[in-house]
C-alpha cells in the first residue's frame, strides 16, 4: 500500500510539472508577443492577444497556488495594463488573480472558521477596514458619487486581501525566493522598457515629448505607466533584486542580479523624479546599515558609486540643480499647492474627511484660503473632475477619510512593522534568509516614503505590489522568529543577539 501511495503522489507531481511546464511556456510566449506588439510597435492589438493567453493560463496557474501567485506577482508589473471596465469600475488582470487565488486559499478557511489562524495583525487590519467601510457609509449619506466613492476606498484597502493570502498561503523560504524573483522579473520588463523609451521615445505621447523637451531637455522613461509610477515600481524592486543578490552564494547569479539592479537604478534615473531617488538612497542606506561590511561588500559598493557617479551621475546633478519652489519649477509649486488644499480640507471636516469619491476644486480653495465646495454633479468616475487627489497618500487618507483613516492606516503599517522590526534587531542564524528579509524591508521603507509625496495607490499596481511584497516581508519576519524560538526551546542554547 505504500508503494501505491508512492506511485500516486509520484504521478500526481509529474502531472503537476507538466501543466506548470505548459503554462510557463505559454507565458513566455504570451511575454514576447506582448513586448512586441505593445511595448516595441506601440499598437492596440496587444489587448486580444493578452486576454485570451493571459486567462487561459493564469486557470492553468490557480491550480497550484504557489505558481500562481508566482504568475500575480510577475503580471503586477507588466500585465497590470491588461484591463477591462466592468459595471464602470476597471480591474486589471492581477486584480481577477488576486481575488480568484483568494476565492481558492481563505474562502475554505472562512467556513472552516480558521482564517484567524493566519499570522497577520488581525485587529489593525480590522480597524483600518472597519474605519474605511464607516467612511464609505457616510460617502454615500453625504450623497459623494457613488462609484467614485467605490473606487476611491477600493485603491486603499482591496489589496489588503493579497497581503493575507501571502501569509495564508507561503510558508517557506524558498516560496518567498520564488514570488520575489517572480515579481522581479516583471519589474525588469518595466525597466528594459523605460530605459528603450529613454533613447527611442517608442511609446510615449507627443505632447509629453514636447513637455519633457521644454521641462526636462530630455525624454522621462515611464513604460506603460508614466515616469512617477515607474520611479516607484523600481524602488519595490530594488530591494528584492539586493537580497536575492546577497542571498545566493553563486557568483553567476549575484553577477546576474547585480546587472539586474543597476537596469533598475538606471530606469529609475531615467525617469527624472527625484523622488524616486531619494527613496532608492533611503533603501540603499538601510541595506547598507543592515549588514556586516565584508571586503567584497565594501569593494562592490564603492565600484558602484564610482560607476553610478561617471555614467548617471550628471543626470541627477542636473535635475537636482532645479530643486526649487517657482513657476519655472512647477512639480514642487504644485506640491505646496496640493498640500496647502489638503490642510484647507483638514481643517474644515478633521475627523471623517470630505469621505471617499468627493472631487474638490483646488484653485478656488487656495482663492479663498478655506475649504469651498465644488459644487459637482455626481460625474461618472471615467470623467475628468476638478481634483481628486492631494499627491500624497498619507495626505489623501486624511482628505478622504479625515484623522480617523489616517490613524487606522498608521496603526496597521506599525503592527505590520512591529514583527518585522523584531526580526531586524535579532538576526538569523541564516544569513541569505535575512539578508533577503532585508532587502524586501528596505524596498517597503523607500516605498512608504515616496508614498508621502505621491498616491500611489491611486494607482492598482503600486497597491498590489506594496502589499505583496509587505505579505513576504511579514512571513520571512515569522521565519526567522521561529528560528530563535526554535533554538531558544533547546536546553541552554541562547537566543541568537544581533544580525546575521
């Protein structure tokens, strides 16, 4: 009988293979007719030929839940285009995963009565949803747009789904290494592609050329998202493409890495937001603190500056040199402006906000130096408003869903932390466990920070990636706590004191 059993899950584990095998191939087709004819011939075709492949095998995917959060985390960046407008709200192809791979993992857990098992901070994600739901209710009573109200509480709180079906659902190192590399993968696509867009101008707008040419004397690489997202997507895939890197002990692989982080640096570069850079200095610092300083980490590092400032250096002195708050530099005026409304707003209603899906008139706030209503009919969600964002997301919960959203979202960001924090401070007798566990860190530091001059989860695939890599982040944390526990519950063997 156990030789039956063997050659049963024997079978079953070749049958599994094989459909992975399938469906990887499909994909790497679907991949390269989808740079083709979107991202290199800038045609519209691209839509009929996403959807049918894109669909056909993410099913073949959901069978195996590993692999397919493998395929959502490689479709975050660049199949997060892939949409479809259904009863005037717009999903995207990671989107319809997220929540068939949720369906699948938490829906058996709900009638089971074991969702509570999983090891996230149940009571700061209650609260947040609870909060933003109350805000919602009192959208709706305030007679804001309805489906605008929808859309708005969906961008800051959906993708908090994927952040518990990563925790549900990965259990092991080598589950986190492959989600990582996975979303990686479709970060370099963004990249390659930016850095093409730098030199060739495939795929942006005539009239963005024409600003970037009076603006900036040059084009800003955005792929298929725009400079500021793309800025932001490599912060989040910096810190991945670092640990990994640091993670391996083969010298082919971390060469190979190493190459893929500095297309991410350049993309980056290439784009002209400097917040996005300083966001990449504040993770290079917190990787640079978080481990020990060997010879071949300092001797890599200081080559690296030594490049960085040759090639790419007198792009960002130049860009830098503008940092100034005046017409002729409109990003930061516009910032003191976007700021100063929301303070308007905070003033006028601090505890609920103007509630989700209110569109506001920036000019004739600042006009009057107070809060005025807008006034608006109740415009369908795709029709260009006034204002519906203060270009920081911490700023925009505070317009949205006043002091108490804004806290309920602090509150689950630091119990969200609180594990990963204790994680830093011990260690791990493994050290390409922690130094992965740090590279994904430091990637949600920079983000959170560029978050606070920009919304980015106006945007679904900088919430779906942020709250991917905040799930990996939460289990790694869990792993490498279990470990001391582990060594802890052994006789006279102490916990393990500092990093790795």
């Amino acid at each position: 009988m156990q030789g039956a059993a063997a050659d049963s899950t024997s079978a079953s584990a070749g049958s599994q293979r094989l459909l992975m095998g399938v469906a990887w191939a499909g994909l790497t087709v679907f991949l390269a007719l989808y740079i083709l004819f979107f991202g290199l011939l800038n045609l519209p075709a691209p839509a009929l030929i996403a959807l049918p492949l894109a669909a056909l095998f993410g099913l073949l995917l959901l069978a195996h839940t590993p692999s397919g959060l493998m395929f959502t985390a490689f479709a975050i960046g660049p199949l997060g285009i892939v949409q479809a407008e259904l009863a005037s709200v717009t999903v995207n192809l990671p989107e319809a995963l997220i929540l068939a791979l949720a369906a699948k993992e938490l829906l058996p857990r709900v009638l089971r009565g074991t969702l509570g098992d999983i090891e996230v901070p149940w009571r700061g994600i209650v609260l947040y949803l609870a909060v933003a739901g109350a805000i919602l209710v009192y959208a709706f009573v305030k007679g804001n747009p309805p489906v605008a109200a929808l859309q708005d509480c969906r961008q800051f709180t959906e993708y908090a789904l994927l952040y518990v079906l990563i925790v549900a659902a990965v259990k092991e190192e080598r589950q986190i290494r492959h989600i990582a590399l996975a979303f990686l993968a479709g970060v370099l696509v963004l990249a390659l592609h930016g850095i093409v867009q730098r030199f060739t101008g495939i795929g942006i707008p005539g009239n963005q050329m024409v600003s970037d040419a009076v603006f900036h004397e040059s084009v800003r690489s955005g792929s298929f998202y725009g400079s500021t997202p793309l800025g932001a997507l490599m912060v989040l895939g910096l810190g991945p493409a670092l640990g990994l890197m640091m993670s391996t002990g083969w010298r082919v692989n971390q060469g190979i890495l190493l190459l893929v982080a500095a297309a991410l640096i350049t993309a980056a570069v290439f784009t002209n937001t400097r917040a996005s850079w300083l966001a990449i200095a504040l993770l290079l610092a917190v990787v640079f603190l978080g481990v020990r300083k060997s010879v071949p980490f300092v001797a890599v590092t200081v080559a690296g500056m030594i490049v960085f400032t040759v090639i790419l250096g007198p792009i960002v002195a130049k860009r830098m040199q503008t940092l100034e708050i005046s017409k002729s530099e409109s990003s930061l005026l516009e910032r003191v402006q976007y700021y100063t409304t929301a303070m308007h707003i905070f003033k006028h209603r601090p505890v609920t906000g103007l509630g989700w899906g209110r569109y506001f008139d920036e000019n004739l706030i600042l006009l009057n130096e107070r809060y005025i209503p807008a006034n608006l009919p109740n415009l369908p969600v795709h029709m260009k408003a006034p204002e519906a964002t203060v270009h920081s997301a911490y700023l925009q919960l505070l317009v949205k869903g006043g002091i108490v959203t804004l806290g309920a979202f602090l509150v689950l960001m630091y119990l969200c932390a609180r594990g990963a924090w204790r994680a830093y401070r011990q260690g791990s007798g493994n050290p390409g466990r922690y130094h992965l566990f740090l590279g994904l860190s430091a990637s949600v530091l920079g983000y959170l920070f560029h978050a606070s001059l920009e919304n980015f989860f106006q945007w679904p695939v900088m919430s779906q990636a942020f709250w991917l890599l905040a799930g990996l982040i939460t289990v790694s944390a869990n792993l490498i706590l279990r470990e001391d526990e582990a060594r802890t519950s052994e006789a006279g063997v102490p916990a393990l004191p500092g990093h790795a």
